[in-house]
C-alpha cells in the first residue's frame, strides 16, 4: 500500500497486516521524520553558511573614532543598529561601540559630548569573511558579546 501523504508520499509500505487506523500512526511518524530531517538538514545548512554570505548586503554603521558619543548613539537609533564599527581615517577597525557602552556611559555620568575613543571597545574580536558562522556563535558565546565585526582588512 502506498502513502498518500505529502510528506511521505515516495514511501512504499505494507500496511495491509496493519489493524484499522493504524495506517494512519504510521502516516503521522513518516510525515515527524521527514520534516525532522527537514530540519536537521536545514540547520546544517545554517552553521555551514560562511560569515561572507550572512553579511554580503549589509551596511555596517562606522564613525570615526573622533565621532561625539551622542551621534553614535543618535545613528544607532536611526538604523536601529546595536553597534559601530570605529574606524581610522583609512576605514581600519579600532574598536566597537554597542549599545552596552552607551549604557555604561550613561550610568557612570559621563558626558555625551565626549569622544567615541574614549567609550569604544578596543581590539574587539573579529572574524574574516570566509569563516563559517558557527565559529561566530561559538566565538560570541565564548566571550559573552553580542556583536562580531567581519573584517576583512578594513570595514566596508
């Protein structure tokens, strides 16, 4: 007898021995272990992706390490982004501003107007394009952070 379910639709079994509604339990497991293996493939996919491919279209927001504190933080706002990417004047990274600094800022009563140098995350880890991201989520997980710049030489 063959199944004539979507998901199971290329399996071919005897179900003639089975009791009636039986069938139907045997259905209901095919249809469970090809969407798990759906999804185990899927994720598969996910953690073999590399770094490249996850952040091909995006823009990263970057300032200046002599940028003011309060525009970074206006910006981030704007492009609703969790970090900048601080960078010399040749676009090389030198540090990360996130949202959690500009809380520490905040909460240590320094003033907005001040230099994003002085606020940033200095020598963040970083990650080049052609890692998979795994390594990014084990890295992020390992150092508790939220945010990995992909760079490759500069910030782009």
């Amino acid at each position: 007898m063959k199944l004539h379910s979507p998901a199971a639709n290329d399996l071919d079994l005897d179900q003639s021995h089975l009791p009636q509604g039986m069938s139907m339990l045997v259905d209901k497991a095919s249809q469970a272990s090809v969407r798990a293996a759906g999804r185990v493939e899927r994720l598969k996919t996910m953690t073999d992706r590399l770094m490249s491919e996850m952040v091909r279209n995006q823009r990263p927001l970057t300032l200046r390490e002599d940028a003011i504190i309060a525009e970074a933080c206006r910006q981030m706002h704007e492009r609703q982004a969790g970090a900048v990417m601080v960078t010399n004047a040749d676009g090389h990274l030198l540090g990360i501003f996130t949202g959690r600094d500009a809380v520490r800022i905040l909460a240590q009563d320094c003033a907005a107007d001040g230099r994003l140098e002085a606020a940033m995350t200095r020598s963040p880890a970083t990650m080049p394009p052609g890692q998979p991201a795994i390594d990014a989520l084990r890295l992020m997980q390992d150092g508790g952070f939220r945010h990995l710049p992909v760079v490759d030489g500069v910030v782009s």
